[in-house]
C-alpha cells in the first residue's frame, strides 16, 4: 500500500519548495567542466565533487588514449547527472526514483563515438514539462522499486554520431544493453528558420529492443521568441509501439517558458496546457487535457539543481477526472 499525503499537506510543502525551483534543459546543466570557482567555502560535498568529477575525467582521457594519440588542447570529458525523482498524485501516491545518465567524449574518434551510461528514458525529456504528465511514471506496489532502478540505471551504449552533419542533419546511433535488453536506437534531427522569427525542429527516433521490441517517436516542434527572456513553444508528438500488441499515441504541450538570472545561473519558468490521447482506428481521442507549471533552478552551486512540476489533469481511460500531480526532482551534475 503506497503512502498517501493529505492535499493540505502537499499544498504546503509545494508553496514552501516553489522559491527554490526552476525549469531548465540540459545545454543549461551541462556546462560543469571547469572547477567550481564560486565564493563560497567549499564544503564536504564540494570536495567530493570535484574528486569525483576529476575521476571521471581522468577515466575519460584513459579510455580516449586506447583509440589513438590524444590532443592535450582537446582532452576527453565524461559528464554524469545524478537524480532523485519524486512523483505524487492523489490516485497512486508516491513514487521515488534515483536516476543516472551519463556520458563520456572521445575526441580522438572525431568526436563521433561516445559511451553512454544510465537511464536512457531520460533522453526522451525535452523541457517544457512534456514528459511530466504521469504517463511517463509506472506506478507499482511500493514507494521505491529498488530491482527496476537498478536496472535503468545500468543501462551501457556506444553512440556514435555526426554521420549525417554534412547534410544539416543531427543524427545518433546507439547500441546498447539495458537490464537483458539489447537494443538499437536512432535518431535525426533537423532544424530551420521560418518568418517571423520562428524556429521549426524536427526530430524522428526509433529503438528495437530484443525484448522490448518497437518504439518510435516523432516530434514536431514550433518555438517563437517574445522577448529577451521568454519564449513561446508548441510541440508535438506521435508515439508507436509495438509488443505483442500494437499502440499508437499523440500528444501536444503549448506552453510559455521565460528564463530568468539567478545568482548560481539562469532560472527557467514554463506554464502550458497539455493534451494527448490513443491513436484508436486513425483516430485520435483526446483522453488528457489540462494546465501545468514548471519551475528548477541551480540552488546553493551551479551545479546542483532542485524542480518541480505541477499538473492538474484528467485520465479517460483510467476513469480519473482532473486531480493535482506533483514532480520534485533533485539534481546533481558531475
């Protein structure tokens, strides 16, 4: 039986947390190579850290050397994210959920091959709160599954990418083992320029897994600036999959994100409806509709992130009218 906080009580600790929460993507938490050179003392866990970050770089320039010599002006570089989720809602309680991606750089492959390590669900969130709609979270019968963490978290790949920049398009390749699943994932990106000032991204991703078998998604994405620090977007989404069962879904989010200066880094703010449903005989039902905010920002040092997300939505197929979710994640980057 998963524990139930009362609403009263989720709405105080909500109230209390949002100050210290900010939406942001990770071209705004990746930036954590250079040594933390913020004026506070260092404490315990930033010594930790940074023995663990220099590690972690030193075990990537190993692993460059066995490809050929390395260039000391461009050195190898592995970064890792490491993350606690905590999903509430009303009807299934709580959930908690430790998470690792990770990736190590190997410039003397042309910076084409790179290990990828961790939860590889994780690059399927985009920003904008998307993916924070519960549909993404498999509720089981306990608060914290220690057996499926561990095996989202030992995810390995080798990706290798660039094979496609000539032609403007991004594209990745991985092949990987998660948990017994040996699978191949790709992906390609395009983006470009229309009038009045909007950007249009395109991106396709498809994994087979030998015993997850299909999935594909499809995103279509419109993002317009309004000002200097706030932007308007609108994304768009079809999912397949297929295991045993064929399944096909659709989703869109148009939400508002502004960006703000804080003093440990930008602060980003995103507030948007959300609505999605099955794709049923060509179909498409809408069977979840409703607003959602979201907020993160780096607290205490550059590098250590709190968030959270807020979404009041409904759930045709589970006969769940609009109820208050919650999304808390703790992140830290290595």
């Amino acid at each position: 039986m998963l524990p139930i906080i009362s609403r009263p009580t989720l709405c105080l600790l909500t109230c209390l947390a949002l100050p210290a929460f900010a939406h942001a993507n990770d071209t705004t938490t990746s930036d954590t190579d250079s040594p933390n050179l913020e004026p506070e003392n260092n404490t315990w866990l930033d010594d930790t850290r940074d023995d663990t970050k220099g590690w972690l770089n030193r075990t990537a320039r190993h692993m460059d050397s066995w490809f050929g010599e390395t260039n000391p002006d461009e050195p190898a570089r592995a970064s890792i994210r490491v993350m606690l989720d905590t999903h509430y809602n009303e009807y299934d309680g709580t959930t908690v959920k430790p998470r690792i991606r990770g990736r190590i750089k190997l410039p003397t492959l042309e910076n084409r091959l790179s290990v990828m390590i961790g939860d590889d669900d994780l690059d399927l969130e985009q920003g904008g709160g998307i993916y924070n709609d519960g549909r993404a979270v498999t509720y089981g019968d306990s608060t914290f599954d220690r057996r499926q963490s561990r095996e989202d978290n030992t995810s390995l790949a080798l990706r290798w990418s660039k094979f496609q920049d000539d032609i403007g398009i991004e594209t990745d390749a991985d092949i990987g083992l998660r948990s017994s699943d040996l699978y191949l994932k790709l992906r390609a990106e395009k983006k470009w320029e229309l009038d009045h000032r909007i950007n249009a991204r395109f991106e396709q991703m498809y994994r087979y897994g030998t015993k997850s078998e299909h999935y594909a998604l499809s995103t279509l994405e419109f993002s317009q600036p309004q000002s200097k620090h706030r932007t308007l977007v609108n994304r768009t989404h079809l999912s397949y999959a297929h295991k045993d069962t064929e399944e096909t879904a659709w989703s869109n989010s148009l939400y508002q994100q502004h960006y703000l200066d804080g003093k440990h880094g930008t602060r980003a703010f995103s507030y948007g409806i959300y609505t999605g449903g099955d794709v049923v005989d060509k179909k498409f039902e809408l069977d979840i509709y409703g607003p959602y905010v979201s907020y993160r920002q780096p607290v205490w040092r550059k590098w250590l992130f709190v968030q959270t997300d807020i979404s009041y939505y409904n759930d045709k197929n589970q006969d769940r009218d609009h109820h208050l979710g919650v999304f808390n994640r703790l992140e830290m980057v290595f």
